[in-house]
C-alpha cells in the first residue's frame, strides 16, 4: 500500500501518457522500486528500507496494481469517446491503511506446502472452508495459478484460488 502510493506520487504524469508503451512504464516503476539497487531505495535507504523487507512478489503487484488503475480508466476514457460522450478526466487515489478490505496476491512459486510468506504468517497451515460447503480443509500443497488473501470489513479473511484442488 505504502509503495503503490510512493509510485503513485512518482509516476502519476509518466502513466497518463498514452505515448509510453505498457512495458515501458513497467519497466520504470520497476527499476525504481523493486530491485535492492533500485533508485528509490538507494537514494534514501533509512526512510525506504521498509521497501526490502517486502517479499518481491507484493512489490510487484503493487506495481500491476498501479498500472492496472491508470490502464481500466485510459480504456473507460476511450469508450466514452467511442460513443461520443463527454470523456471525463480521472484521478488515481491513494490507497489508505484504514480501508474496509485490502487485499495482498499471492504468487504460485510463494506458496510451498500449504505455507504463503512464511516471514509473515510463520510457518502455519491455515484451514480453509469451500464455498457453499460445511467441511473444512486444508490448503493444497501447491497452486496451479496465483491466489489472492482478502480481509473484508469485518476483519475476516479470505483466500481466492483459482482452479480446483
């Protein structure tokens, strides 16, 4: 959240433009945040530590986050313009600590043995309960694609894996 919001002060003019191709803006915000030689981090190591002890894979998706926002709304401007209405301009927003839900991805390769960022959540084997069903679970040993872990409003949390186990 804290790394989306720091490439969103940095890049918010560089994303607008329509001229950069996707990879490019990509590959920018990137090499600025995601390697340990990485400019933001080498530029102010005491305020941008934080950024390393982050598990890659999150950084990245803070990235995709980001690129994703700037891309649906360029796309909604485009069909407004398309069916010749007012296209109206857009703003990408923070993201803040104290939203109702949040949401953090999780990458096939990162979970091993039933076990996800094992930095963070240890080395427990969480249980799961299928949808629509009573009989609860344990998570597979691997994942076929990546997952999401969702916290909702009431502080619950959810993990969404695609395919089937």
């Amino acid at each position: 959240m804290d790394l989306y919001n720091e490439l969103l002060d940095k890049f918010r003019s560089k994303l607008h433009n329509k001229q950069i191709h996707r990879f490019e803006k990509m590959k920018l915000m990137r090499d600025w945040c995601t390697t340990k030689k990485s400019k933001l981090i080498t530029q102010d190591p005491i305020k941008y530590g934080w950024i390393l002890d982050t598990p890659l894979p999150i950084r990245d998706a803070a990235v995709l986050d980001l690129l994703q926002a700037f891309e649906s709304n360029q796309a909604k401007q485009k069909k407004q313009e398309e069916r010749g209405e007012k296209v109206m301009k857009f703003t990408v927003k923070y993201k803040i600590k104290k939203r109702d839900s949040q949401t953090i991805y999780i990458n096939k390769q990162q979970f091993i043995n039933g076990v996800f960022y094992s930095k963070f959540f240890g080395q427990t084997k969480f249980k799961c309960r299928e949808k629509n069903k009573e009989k609860k679970s344990t998570l597979p040993n691997e994942l076929d694609y990546s997952a999401k872990l969702t916290r909702n409003n009431l502080g619950h949390y959810y993990l969404y894996i695609s395919g089937s186990f």
